[in-house]
C-alpha cells in the first residue's frame, strides 16, 4: 500500500504537521499484557505489535512526519523466554523482507540503531543492504534493535578517543547510531510504563514526552492524533523563558 494513501490511514484525522513536529519516536510496550488480556501466549501480542507497527508507521508518513523512530528490541531484552525472542526476530526478519521488496512503493530510508553483530549473518546482511539500497530516500525509519542507549554513548566516545577528534556535544551526536537525524520531537510510550528504558537518552535532552495507557497492538492513527494534539498544546522553551 502506498504510503500515502489518505482512503487508508485507519481512521486518523490529522491534517498534516508542521516542522516543529519532524521527528517522532515510540517506545512499543504492552504486546505481551495484550495477549495476556485475551488468554493467549504472549507471541501472539507481538504478532498484533507488528501489524501495529506497520499501521503507526504508515500513518505517521500520511500526516508528514519525516522521522519515525520505534524501539522493537532492546539489549535487556534477551533475557526473555526463547519463544517469545524467537518470534519477535521472525516478525523482523519477515518485516525486513517485505520493506525490501516494497521499497520503491513505501519509499523510505531505513536505518537500524544497535549492534547488528548478534544477529544472524543473513539477517544482519539484510538489515545492511536494506540500509544501503535506501539511502536516498528522504522519509526516515529508524529501528532500534539490540539497542541500548548508554551503549551506543560509550561506542560513540570510544570511537572519538581512538580517532583522537575533539569531544563537543556535536561530534558526539555525529558517533550515535541516529547520526544525521534530528533530535526526536515527541517520544510515545505506551502501556501505562513511564520510563525511557535506555532509550535515546541523549536525543531525548529536549523531548516532549507522552504517555498513554494504550496497549502497543491496540494503537490507532487516533492515538497518534491524540499525543500530537498534545505536544501542539505545549510551548517547549529549551531552558529558555517565554516572552511576554
Ligand atoms: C514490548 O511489549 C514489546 C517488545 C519488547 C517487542 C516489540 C516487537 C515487536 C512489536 C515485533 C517487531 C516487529 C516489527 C515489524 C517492528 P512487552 O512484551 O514488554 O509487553 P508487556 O510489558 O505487556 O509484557
């Protein structure tokens, strides 16, 4: 489906944003509480969590958000039953297929934030080639997968002290998996949790943050419209103070 299909957007209502609002970033929570809710293995959440996914980022592009940022698979999140991992890579495997073989129709720039070293060869192999064949679209996606954010902060300091370039807050950000993007505008989570969970901690220095009760797979282009109704109400002074 074409990313910009305005018949299909799942009934969001946003006209469209202006840039104060380029960047977006979701923090997907609640598969599991879903499936629970419903009597079935937490899998299944994830499985709804993909097509949510799919629905949020395609809305997000409808409404003119450049940057989608989502958080699927964190560095703690290994931890988590077999099962459970084994469908959630699958879901990503099968996702990173699909974007390829629909990359001129979505037209979007993926980029993976995260050490791709744990993954399979031909996964990892994917998620490169994914990157490289849509470096020059404009759209972003950013996936953060085996991401941890003070990992990514150590990489990009470890990286600046072998290569001896001075340390400024610029060639930090220049060092993180999100260089060349804009800080995130608004960062989303969901499922009631109220917490960045090592997530962009250093993007986030001037984020608005929402939070809504909304269980990931349940999430609507509505929700959307509600959490960007609501940083449009909000006046963001960077430090500053507010002219009279
Ligand atoms: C958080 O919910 C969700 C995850 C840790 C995994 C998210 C992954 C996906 C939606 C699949 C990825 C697929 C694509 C295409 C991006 P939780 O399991 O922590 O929920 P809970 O707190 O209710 O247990």
């Amino acid at each position: 489906m074409a990313l910009f299909d305005k018949t299909k957007n799942g009934g969001g209502s946003y006209a469209q944003v202006d840039e104060r609002l380029t960047h977006i970033a979701f923090i997907l929570d609640g598969n599991g509480r879903w499936a629970k809710k419903r009597g079935l293995p937490r899998e299944f959440g994830h499985t709804e969590g993909a097509k949510a996914f799919k629905r949020i980022v395609r809305y997000c592009g409808d409404i003119g958000i450049k940057v989608v940022t989502v958080y699927a698979f964190s560095t703690e999140n290994w931890s988590r039953p077999k099962n459970e991992i084994d469908r959630i890579i699958s879901l990503l495997e099968e996702y990173i297929k699909g974007a390829e073989d629909e990359l001129e129709e979505n037209r979007i720039r993926y980029t993976f934030l995260g050490d791709k070293s744990v993954f399979s060869e031909s996964m990892a192999d994917r998620m490169r080639r994914l990157e490289e064949i849509s470096a020059h679209y404009e759209l972003r996606l950013n996936i953060a997968l085996n991401y941890g954010s003070r990992a990514e902060i150590v990489r990009a300091a470890s990286e600046l002290a072998s290569s001896g370039e001075p340390v400024t807050e610029k060639s930090i950000s220049e060092h993180l998996y999100t260089a060349g993007c804009p800080d995130p505008d608004l960062i989303v989570r969901t499922a009631n949790e109220r917490r960045l969970s090592n997530f962009l901690l250093w993007q986030a220095a001037y984020s608005e943050l929402y939070f809504t009760p909304t269980l990931w797979p349940d999430m609507q282009p509505s929700d959307v419209d509600a959490a960007v109704a609501d940083f449009y109400a909000r006046e963001r002074r960077y430090g500053g103070v507010t002219q009279p």
